[in-house]
C-alpha cells in the first residue's frame, strides 16, 4: 500500500503492539476494525476487537493478559505505517492510564455496531 491509497472505514486488519515491562519485550497483535481516517497527523481510528496472540508474558510481570484483554473494545489512533504491519512500540503508561491524554480510549461519540 502507498501513501495515497486510503483504509476505507469498516475494514478489518491486524494490529500489533510491543511494550517493554521489566521482565522483557511482550508483544499483542489484535484484530482491529477502521473506523475513520484523520489526515492532519495520517491516522486512523480503529477499534480494537479481538486479542488474536500475546507473547512474552511472565508471571512476574507488571504486564498482564487481563490488560491486555482490557483493551478489546478500545479506541485507537493509528499511524498509516502501524496498519501495513509495523510493530508499534509503546510506553507501559498506555496500560496504566499514566498519560494525559490516553492512547487507548473510549469514545462517545461513536455508535457500537
């Protein structure tokens, strides 16, 4: 997919996260739907619909599998590059609500289908 071509909305595709608690890199890939395009910044909104595979997961480890089951259901901005497969890497505060403005969100606005 090139920079001009457009996700249209109600597609399904993958998504895949990494974060790096002290225990090593875990790693989640979700199946997500698109639910609309930003151009100021080239995002999307999607909205994440089934954890599909979690790896790295200790049973030590600040990071559960029940955060990440949490997120199904969430919200998400996405850069273009983390819908043609990039790993995105983020910050244990997404898990943790310790960022001003969440990255993983519930939104009003939007309808359930």
């Amino acid at each position: 997919m090139n920079g001009s071509q457009l996700i249209e909305p109600s597609t399904q595709l993958s998504l895949r996260f990494a974060w790096s608690p002290s225990t090593g890199i875990v790693r989640a890939t979700y199946r997500v739907e698109v639910e609309s395009y930003e151009p100021r910044g080239d995002r999307f909104q999607c909205k994440l619909l089934e954890l599909v595979e979690a790896s790295g997961i200790r049973s030590d480890s600040e990071l559960t599998k029940e955060m990440l089951d949490r997120l199904v259901g969430q919200h998400v901005l996405v850069p273009r590059e983390g819908l043609n497969g990039l790993v995105l890497r983020l910050k244990m505060t997404t898990l943790t609500g310790g960022l001003k403005r969440p990255y993983f969100f519930n939104d009003p606005m939007i309808n359930d289908k």
